[in-house]
C-alpha cells in the first residue's frame, strides 16, 4: 500500500502522462481488455467442461440450469466479442 502523499504523487505523474501521451493509456487500456475477454473466454470453456460432472454430481435440474445459463453466457460473449477481442 502506498502512503496517501505518495499515491497523491503517483496519480498526478499519471494524469501528467495520460494528458501528454493519450495514445500510450490507449494502447494500455486495449491490452487490459484483451486479457479480460481471454479470461472470460477460458472461464467459460472450463465450466462448458465442468457440465457432465455438475449434471452428475448435483442432478437433472441442476445440470438444465447450469447448461442454460451456461449458453446465454456463450451467446452473449459472442454478441459483444469485438469489445475484447
């Protein structure tokens, strides 16, 4: 944790760099949302994988569920793709 006089410090140096180099944080900003959509994307094939056992383990109903839930999820990361990938 940094003190409150060096956070103060650390977010003017980067207000300063943002309001001179725009393109960098821009640049930044893209990568983090990369990565966030290929860890969703992973999420999502490990619970499609985890689906036999839940069925299994935690009944019918319990497997519907998760299925359904799991598809409007796979739908939805499809619909909105090109805002991470």
């Amino acid at each position: 944790m940094l003190s409150k006089e060096d956070q103060r410090r650390f977010e003017q140096i980067t207000r300063n760099l943002r309001e001179s180099d725009p393109a960098f944080f821009a640049r930044l900003d893209n990568r983090s949302r990369m990565r966030r959509g290929r860890l969703l994307l992973l999420m999502t094939i490990v619970l499609w994988a985890a689906l036999p056992a839940t069925t299994v383990l935690a009944g019918r109903l319990a497997g519907a569920v998760y299925a359904v839930l799991l598809v409007v999820n796979t739908a939805l990361m499809w619909r909105y793709r090109h805002r991470w990938v």
